[in-house]
C-alpha cells in the first residue's frame, strides 16, 4: 500500500484567502479523479498500481499548478516501498537542478 500525507497551515491559508480545508478539498478533487480518497484528512492512499502512480504523479504538479500550496504547506511526505520520503524536498532539489 501506497500512502501520500499532506498538512496544511491554517494561518498560512487564511493569509492567502484560503483555509486548511479549501486546500485539503482541492487536493482531495485532485485523487477523487483517480479512484482514491483519503482515508483521514490528508492521508490518501492506494495499492500499488498504475492508478495509484497517477494520482501520485499527478500530486507532484500541485506546486506548479497553483499559487498557495507552497504557501500553506506544512508536511508533504510519501510511503512508497516501506519508507517515508520527503516530497517537499525533492521537489525543491528538483527546483534547484532546473533553475
């Protein structure tokens, strides 16, 4: 079983216009288009399959694809092949290569 976890920052999204649940509600649209949905807030997860690899993969645009996610998120972790990786870090080593 595949696990995504998101923590969104409450005040952080109220200093956007946002909210933590509008930002959770987005990324929970985000998944329900690929069959998955959270199993608690934040907590997505799916079997190890090609469907699961997409919502996944898909969730790695998140910080492309808006202007508050950076902004107003705390954890963004995944466990994939028995271990916790973080995503927030990979993407801004992968924002640095590009750059």
């Amino acid at each position: 079983m595949n696990r995504m976890e998101f923590v969104f920052n409450n005040e952080k999204a109220r200093a956007l216009g946002y909210t933590a649940v509008s930002c959770y509600d987005a990324v929970d649209r985000l998944f329900s288009r690929h069959g998955i949905y959270p199993t608690s807030q934040g907590v997505y997860e799916g079997p190890d399959d090609q469907n699961t690899f997409n919502a996944f993969g898909a969730a790695q645009r998140l910080p492309d694809d808006t202007d508050w996610f950076l902004k107003t998120i705390e954890t963004w972790r995944s466990f994939e092949e028995g271990e916790w990786g973080d995503c927030l870090a990979v993407h801004y080593y992968y924002e640095k290569l590009n750059s």
